[in-house]
C-alpha cells in the first residue's frame, strides 16, 4: 500500500513591496523576488499612488 504524505510549509513574509509604472514586485523573506506586470491587477494599474498607500 501507498501513502501520501503531505508536507505543510511556512508562508513566507512580504519583507518589500514596490510598485512602477508597469510592475508590481514582492519580496519575500526566504529570498526569493516576485515581479508581475502591473497590468495583471487593474484596479492597481489604474489607482492613484494615494490608493496604493
């Protein structure tokens, strides 16, 4: 018989958030950055800087 186990993992924590223009980038505390385009997130892409405080 075959068990599956399954491994629960730590989120990681937002250590930085920046905003462009065009992109919208994270980064987390395990060291690695995510960048997205800006456009995926409308309601962002079309706010004031106001709005993303």
């Amino acid at each position: 018989m075959i068990s599956l186990t399954t491994e629960l993992f730590e989120t990681p924590a937002i250590q930085q958030l920046a905003i462009t223009d065009d992109t919208l980038t994270v980064d987390l505390s395990d060291g690695r950055t995510i960048s997205v385009p800006l456009a995926w997130y409308p309601r962002l892409q079309h706010g004031s800087t106001e709005d993303w405080s």
